[in-house]
C-alpha cells in the first residue's frame, strides 16, 4: 500500500473526522468571523467526498494561519504572504491531493499579492480562501490592504488616504475562473460555495467575509448580507466576463457604503487548469510526481542530463 492510496478512497466521511483527537482551544476572540470559517470547511469537505487524508490545509501568517490547527487533516504553516508558493508546489507533485490555502487580507492581498495574480493567472487547480476582516488582526489593528479609505487606525490615525484593493475585480483580471465571496453570517452559502470551489477544475478564490469584534468595529458583522445570485436587483450571467466584472464592481463598492453583497461572481469551467495544459504539453508526467519517492525501482532522470545531452 503506498502513501496515495487514500486519494479518491471511496467511504462515507463524518465531519468529526477533521477535529483533532485532541482538539486545541482556539485562541480566536470571542465574535471571530474565523470560527465561521473553520465550520464551514469541516462542513464542506465531507460533502465533496474529501477525506482528511487527501486534504491539505496550507496557511499564512495571522489568525487566519490559525486554521489548520483546528482541523485534522495535512497541513503546512507557511510564512507570511507564502501559503500559495506551497500550496501550487504540492498540488504540482500530486494532483490528487485537495489542496486548500487560506491567509487573511493582509497576508494575500498585501505582501503576498504577487502570488496571488500569479496563481491566478496561471489557473492552478485549488481553492484560495482569504479572511478578509479589512484589518491586520493578529498585530493589533492596523490598517491593512482591504481598510476602506478614511479608516481610522493606530497606523493611519488620521484616516486611511487610500482607496482599498478590489480583490474581486483583481481576481478576475488576473485569470481566476472561479471569484466568489460568502461571509462568516451566512454559514449554509459559504458551505456552498467551498463545495462548488472544490469540485472547480482551476483556481478559485472566495473572498471570505470575517468581522473582526476586537479590532475593527466598523465593520461590525457583515449584516445584512444580499445573496446577488437570488436578488432580483443584481441580474447577470456568472459565466459572462464582462458582466461579471460589472457585478465586482458593484459589490466593491457597496460594501464601503455598508451593503453587503455575496455569492458566485464568475464561473469558466471551460479553460483547462495549469496541471492540464502542462500535461497536455509534455511537460509534467501522468502520474504523480511525488510518488516517484516512494518507488523504489524509478530511475531517477536530472535536468542537467538533458542539458548535457544537447552539447553531445
């Protein structure tokens, strides 16, 4: 039996599964949006027939990074603005494996944003959640990418000068084919939407609403929230770019003024992943590379072998 052959295990899967046999008293405040999150993933891992053995969890830096202490299943604590390096990596080496990274707004709209467009843009086959609370939490309250402007905080006293990153519209124009947001309030629609990201075949990224009571009491708790894809108010095709972008824009804007609109933005089912294309070119093998490890009898081929044989 290799170390693969939990991958597409058919059984039924209980959510207790993913709670630690010994569970760790979350450090989360009390009202933490971040606890919306944790229970929706325990929730929607299971319905997408995932086992904890063929999940990985990778985080960041901050309360987000928290979350893969809180569910048993793999998991990688990078550093800060990282998560997604990582998580590309072990998704490239074994493509099985459902790989989940998470990281707060700080952590992957700030410093790390270039991977984020990058991920994107390259369409790698995994779900992005990002805890966007608009303020860096774990440090104590300082303005942070997604603050709306005028934000008074310890950092910018006076009020942020500063228009907010539009990570909707960001994701879209860098080449995500899956953009959603969902909010901790609304626990059944963020369920949902990590099913509908999971079974995605490409990158897809959910800007997950998480209030933050202790340091960012602006933002309150993300009510009243409008389901855009049930309003009759906001018509549009989530597979039409155009239009979805309209939506983004609108929904950007309206959270400012304190109108919270979630559900699915965008949706391409048809653009082929980044493990595809590379396949489909020759340039990755069929099976798993990570299993390569674990085979003894594998002859092992160097890059620089190749090179060498060209000058022969």
């Amino acid at each position: 039996m290799s170390t693969f052959s939990a991958i597409d295990e058919e059984r039924e899967i209980e959510r207790e599964e993913y709670t630690p046999g010994v569970e760790p008293q979350p450090t989360w405040c009390p009202g933490c949006g971040d606890f919306g999150v944790l229970k929706s993933l325990k929730q929607a891992l299971p319905e997408a027939g995932r086992t904890p053995e063929e999940t990985l969890l990778v985080t960041g830096i901050g309360c987000s990074g928290k979350l893969n202490s809180y569910l048993d299943s793999y998991g990688f604590h990078t550093i800060h603005g990282r998560s997604l390096p990582v998580a590309r990596a072990a998704k490239v080496t074994n493509p099985g494996l459902e790989v989940v990274a998470a990281g707060g707004d700080g952590d992957g709209y700030g410093i790390g944003g270039n991977h984020f467009t990058h991920t994107a843009r390259e369409n790698h086959d995994m779900v992005y959640i990002v805890f966007n609370n608009e303020i860096f939490g774990l440090t104590k309250g300082q303005t942070s990418p997604t603050s709306p402007k005028g934000h008074k905080s310890k950092t910018q006293p006076h009020g942020s000068a500063k228009d907010p990153v539009r990570p909707l519209s960001q994701a879209l124009t860098a080449g995500a084919s899956y953009v959603a947001r969902t909010a901790a309030v609304n626990p059944n629609q963020a369920k949902e939407i990590i099913v509908e990201a999971m079974e995605h075949d490409g990158f897809a990224h959910i800007d997950f609403l998480t209030q933050c009571p202790t340091w960012n009491k602006d933002a309150k708790q993300y009510v009243p929230y409008i389901d855009i894809n049930d309003s009759d108010d906001y018509d549009f095709d989530t597979q039409d770019r155009a239009e979805a972008q309209e939506a983004m824009l609108t929904a950007e804007d309206r959270l400012s003024e304190g109108e919270v609109l979630t559900g699915r933005f965008y949706v391409d089912d048809s653009r082929p992943s980044y493990g595809q294309e590379k396949r489909a070119i020759g340039e990755m093998p069929e099976e798993p590379l990570a299993e390569r490890y674990f085979d003894d009898d594998y002859e092992w081929e160097r890059s620089h072998d190749r090179f060498l044989a060209k000058h022969e």
